[in-house]
C-alpha cells in the first residue's frame, strides 16, 4: 500500500514537469510527431538513434524516460533517467527527478541516495529537502528525516508538510505542549486535513485536555466521517478521561473485526480499569502481554492495573499546631493486601498525642498536658460490580485512663453513571478534636451523604451532608457545596478554580471544644496540579474568602488557607507522599488577642510487594 501511494505522488509529480527538458540541440521532428499520436514505440527508436549518433544528448534520455512513465514503466523510465544524470552530474533537478522515479519504481535505497545528491547539490532547495524528508521516513531513517525536517523549517517556517512533521515529533518523543501549538499552526493554515486534526486530538487528550480533544475530533468527524480511525480516537478520549461506559461499547465492536490490535486492546484495559472491572482489566492485560510483550505501553498498562492490588505496608507522620494551644501528633502504620481482584483488605493502628496549655479549658481534666489515643482497625472493601462498592471495617480505641470503646467504619458507595458518584457513611468513633475530649471520651456517630458530578470536561461538583451525634449530647450538622472549572490542561499543568461554601452548626455550646452555634464560610478556591511525570506530582490547594461565627462575630472575617501535597513513586515499590497546611482567620470580635490560626505536615512512606 506504501509503495502504491509513493507511486502515485511521484508519477503526479513529473506530468506536471511535462517532458520538455530543452537543450540547445533540436530534438528530432519524427520522434516529437510521434508521441504526439502516441506511438511511443517509434518514438523511442528515433531518440536511440539520434543518440547513437550524439551520446551526450541528455535531453533525449530524459524524454525515453519520460515516455516510460507514461507507459508506467517505471523501472525503464529510472534507467533513462540515470543516463541522464550521468550526463549532467551537477544538476540538483535532474537528481531530484531521478530519486522520484526510484520512488515509483519501488528502489528506496536507490531513490534516497539519488535524492541526498540532489540536496548535496543545492541544500536550499525547498523540494528537495522535502523530498528528501519524506524518503527518508519511508526508508525508515528517522535521522535524516529530522535533520531535513529542520532545515526546510529554518528555509520555509511556514512549509506545511515540515509543521506536520515536526507536530508528530513532538508528540512522540513527549513534548505534547510543544506538539500542540506547531500542530495548531498547521491546522489554522490546513484546517481540513483530517489526520491533521485527529493526530492533534490525540496530542490534547494525553496532555488531559479532553474538552479539547473531543472538539477536534468532532471536526475530523464532519470532514471525513465515522471511521475506524474516529471510533478508535473517540474509545481512547472517553477511556482516559473517565467515561468507561461508552468506551467500552465503541471499543468491544472494533475489537470484533480486529482482536488482535494493539491500541484496541490497551484502549480497553484503561475503560476497564476506570471502569472499576479490576478482574477484567487483568485477564484483558494477559491479551496485551501476549500481542505486544516488549513495548513500552504494556509496561504502563501492567503498573496502571496491578499496582493498586498489590501487598503494601506503610509508615505515616503527622503534626500538627493550632493558635489556640493545641498540638497534635500522629504515628500510624497499616497494610493493605487483595484477598481478590475485588476484595482489598487492609489493618492498621495510631497512636494520637494531643496536648493543649494548662487552664486552657483544652487540656485533660486530670490536669496534665496530654493525652494519648491509640487506635486500631481492619477493614475490607469489595468491589461488588461497577455500580456498586462496600466498605466494613471494627477497631478498638482506648485512652490510656481506663475508657475503650468498639468502633466501626461502613459505607456503600455507587456510582450509577459515569458522571455521578455518591456515598453513604457511617463512622462510630472517638472525638479527638482537643485533649480534653479525648479524656472525656466523648464518643460519636459521624453520617455523612457525598456525592460527585462531571457534567463535562472542565465542570466537577462537590458536595456533602453530614450529622454527627455525640454522647455528651450535642449534635452537628454540616454541609458543603464545592464546584470547580477546569482552567488550563496542559503537559505539566492543570489548573482549576472555584469556590467552596460550607456551613455548620452545633446544638449545644459543650467545654472542652469548638462549638459554634453557626459557622459561615464562602473560599474562592484554586487548585493546581504539577504533573512532574507519570510517577510523581505536585497538588496545591489555595482558598481565600469570607467567614463568619454567627455568635463571635457582627461581620464576616477573611480566612485563608493553603495546602500542598506531593507524591512520588505514584507506580513505583516505594511510594512517599509529604504534605504540608496552613490556616488562617481575622480576628473575632468577641475573642481578645486576634484571629487564629494552624499549621499542619507530615510524611508517609510506603513500600508495596
């Protein structure tokens, strides 16, 4: 097929040259009339004898050659034109013109050594460095299609076939913001190429910019139709960006024409896999492995399924002060390990040291500083089908002074489409809010209803209810709206902002902890993600706005906060993740010394077999 199209670029290529490569010389009356009427015959006898006569007409051999080309044949019509080039061994043309029927003839070797003459000849040629490119991507020399792909863009930045090269480079080799604004020239200029346009969704959608992505690849829809190549596109976006649902319908009827492609197949590991079908997406690996055992995307694929079913033990550190006195320090270790592909179990323990100032009303009542709690849990979570998923977990909690308590953790979570998630929870635990409640022992039932929705690619909505009952009589009500915008995706970037509204309200005004009777929040939120590479990023968190404790407060006060978390060996055996906060308020009317303020971080390390 390759050489079929290469046959038809170059044979388009020389009619437009027309045979009439003058010299000086006439060319003979009899062989001009000739192919006129098409007796090509005749006419290739009256120019061989005419160079029996004088050898060193090239003009006439490039005339047989162009005749048989005419007759479409190309090895003949080469051969011609080699006699000519002898003849004329400084003409850059006429070795351009000789590489093009090398082409059609089907030699590469040959058409690219004749073509690299051409260029040695006159380097500033434009066509002949295009040619020269474009032969040497078919004669697989990736070297020297780069290196004229370069010089014909510092001759000619505008060149449409070089834009297209360098584009496609750039996304294979990875620089995808690079790749997505040389593909963008192209595009503006060729608007209705369409593998232009899907191989510039496909550089969007591994940059994560899916609104985008979808956008191109509707135009190359109303250019060139519902192909194989669309749906194939159309399965990757939807399987990446979290909507398995409809990848998984697209890419099941491709695979069945077609069950050994490659790029079907990874396709489908990653819908399975979003898709929350971890036993699937594992027998799906077995066929990848086996059509493709070496590249690199099996490698990525076998990391993106197993990893989150592996063995892992962890070691987490935690700290953290507060302006009112508090300080609080957490020690945790736990294991997690897959009993199944569906089921995940996991155990841990803590132990929490809280301390507050003496006479603070913070402190433990005993009167010493601080307290510890120590805890410890297992829990399992099945994965029951994609819609539905459920947690259980029982521990143990106990203070130190004689009070232990059972607790307990279920939560059943669905997700009925792709765009909705929500869970349901129910927690029995310690309030380990100050020293003191933890001494009191004040224990709790946290309920609390969350639910998540994508409308679209740049739209994500956050929002919770939650009561909590305690045994020391109070109550809290809580609830939280978060939506967010996608701002910017980009190679290394995303970005979002947003804002959070939260409200909450305790019944009972309770020493020992904060209690309001009405708490008002409204953040403008922004949130930033640094993608170092496909093991390890970067997250911030900054939010700024209004707040109000209805009882402390005649107006609201400006809170702020901030918050980074970093993760690195995200696929790796060892995995550390460090996270550091900060959080800030005005100054309450009603409280002499200010606002307040805390100051949070800590590290986790864990390793997974």
């Amino acid at each position: 097929m390759a050489q079929v199209a290469w046959r038809a670029v170059a044979i388009g290529l020389l009619l437009l040259l027309g045979p009439s490569w003058a010299e000086d010389a006439q060319v003979p009356t009899e062989g001009i009339r000739a192919e006129a009427e098409q007796r090509w015959d005749d006419a290739i006898a009256v120019y061989r004898k005419a160079l029996d006569t004088d050898p060193s007409r090239a003009d006439l051999w490039l005339r047989i050659a162009d005749i048989h080309a005419v007759r479409g044949e190309s090895a003949l019509a080469a051969d011609a034109t080699a006699e000519a080039a002898r003849l004329r061994p400084e003409d850059a043309a006429l070795q351009r013109r000789l590489s093009q029927y090398y082409a059609v003839a089907g030699k590469k070797q040959e058409a690219l050594a004749a073509i690299r003459r051409a260029v040695a000849l006159a380097p500033s040629d434009v066509e002949s460095l295009r040619a020269q490119a474009e032969l040497a991507t078919w004669n697989d020399d990736p070297a020297l299609a780069e290196s004229s792909y370069q010089s014909l863009l510092r001759l000619s930045p505008a060149d449409a076939p070089a834009l297209l090269w360098q584009a496609r480079m750039e996304a294979r080799q990875g620089k995808l913001d690079a790749a997505v604004g040389t593909f963008e020239k192209y595009v503006k200029a060729h608007p209705d190429d369409p593998d232009a346009l899907l191989a510039y969704a496909d550089a969007q959608i591994y940059r994560g910019s899916y609104a985008r992505a979808e956008a191109l690849q509707d135009r190359y829809r109303a250019a060139a139709g519902d192909t194989v190549a669309w749906r194939t596109m159309r399965a990757n976006l939807r399987a990446r960006s979290g909507r398995p649902t409809e990848a998984l319908a697209l890419v099941d009827e491709l695979l069945a024409g077609h069950p050994d492609d490659f790029d079907l197949n990874l396709i489908r590991i990653i819908a399975l896999h979003e898709g929350r079908r971890p036993r699937e997406a594992r027998q799906a690996l077995g066929v990848l492995e086996r059509i493709g055992p070496d590249r690199s995307e099996t490698q990525d694929a076998r990391l993106m399924v197993e990893t989150p079913l592996r063995t892992g033990v962890g070691l987490h550190q935690e700290a953290a002060r507060y302006s009112d006195g508090i300080r609080d320090l957490r020690t945790r270790f736990g294991m997690a390990f897959s009993a199944t592909a569906e089921a995940r179990m996991s155990f841990g323990a803590e132990r929490r040291r809280m301390g507050a100032d003496s006479g603070s009303g913070l402190d433990p009542v005993a009167g010493s500083r601080y307290i510890d709690l120590d805890q410890g849990w297992g829990r399992v979570r099945y994965q029951a089908s994609p819609i539905v998923a459920g947690e259980l977990g029982l521990g143990w909690a106990d203070n130190g002074r004689g009070d232990g308590a059972l607790t307990y953790q279920a939560a059943l979570e669905l997700r009925p489409s792709d765009h909705v998630q929500v869970r349901l929870e129910r927690q029995h635990d310690i309030l380990s809010v100050s020293p003191r409640t933890i001494d009191l022992f004040v224990e709790r039932d946290v309920n609390r209803l969350s639910a998540s929705w994508q409308p679209g690619y740049r739209t994500f909505v956050d929002a919770a209810l939650q009561y909590d009952w305690l045994d020391d009589g109070n109550r809290r009500y809580e609830a939280t709206l978060a939506p967010r915008f996608a701002v910017s995706r980009t190679q290394h970037l995303n970005l979002d902002v947003g804002f959070r509204a939260q409200a909450f309200h305790y019944e009972e005004d309770r020493p020992g902890y904060y209690d309001p009777d009405s708490y008002l929040r409204f953040w403008g939120v922004v949130h930033g993600y640094w993608k170092i590479g496909d093991n390890d990023g970067v997250g911030v968190v900054l939010g700024l706005g209004p707040e109000r404790d209805r009882v402390l407060d005649d107006g609201y006060k400006l809170g702020a906060g901030a918050a980074i978390e970093g993760t690195f060996g995200i696929y790796r055996a060892w995995q550390l993740r460090i996270h550091a906060a900060y959080d800030a308020r005005e100054g309450s009317d009603a409280i002499e010394g200010g606002g307040f303020d805390g100051r949070s971080g800590g590290i986790e390390l864990i390793y997974r077999f």
